[in-house]
C-alpha cells in the first residue's frame, strides 16, 4: 500500500523525532524501517519518542500500543487513529 500525502507529513516528523534521539542519520530510517532490529532502538529512547512524537502530534499514546510496534508505519497508522478519534485529549 503506498502512503498518502499525510502519512508522508507524518512519517518526515517522526523520523527526524527518531533521528534527534537515536542520533542515526535520517537517510537511515524509512517508513518500513523496524524500530527494534534495524533501528536498534532500546526502551530508553522509545519512552523518549513517544514522548515527542506525542508533543509532535498532540495525543496521549498508550504505554501497551507502544509496546506492539513493529515499525515507523505502525506508529503512523497509531497517530492517525488518535488524531481521528473524539477522545483524543492532549492535557
């Protein structure tokens, strides 16, 4: 499935959310990329994405949806569900 133009927004913002991080050179991270094999990304650094990727997008992401994502394009697919979702405050 290609990504749409939004998901491309969304993707450019949380791979350099990732970039600043982990300190891997954003040419490095594509939207397939696995976060725990490829990217190498160990816990610290993804409670701290998840932190800025909230900040990025304006939603509060459940701990237990983090812990399920494979890759970039699964946090994307989160990020849209709560930005559609009515319950989505960001306090």
């Amino acid at each position: 499935m290609n990504p749409s133009e939004k998901d491309i927004e969304q993707f450019i913002i949380i791979r350099d959310i990732i970039s600043k991080v982990t300190k891997i050179n954003k040419d490095e991270i594509m939207i397939n990329s696995r976060l725990y094999e490829e990217l190498k990304v160990d816990p610290f650094y993804s409670a701290e994405i998840k932190l800025l990727i909230e900040e990025a997008f304006h939603v509060a992401i459940n701990d237990i949806e983090v812990m399920n994502v494979a890759n970039i394009r699964d946090i994307i697919e989160i990020v849209n569900e709560y930005l559609q979702s009515p319950d989505s405050d960001f306090d």
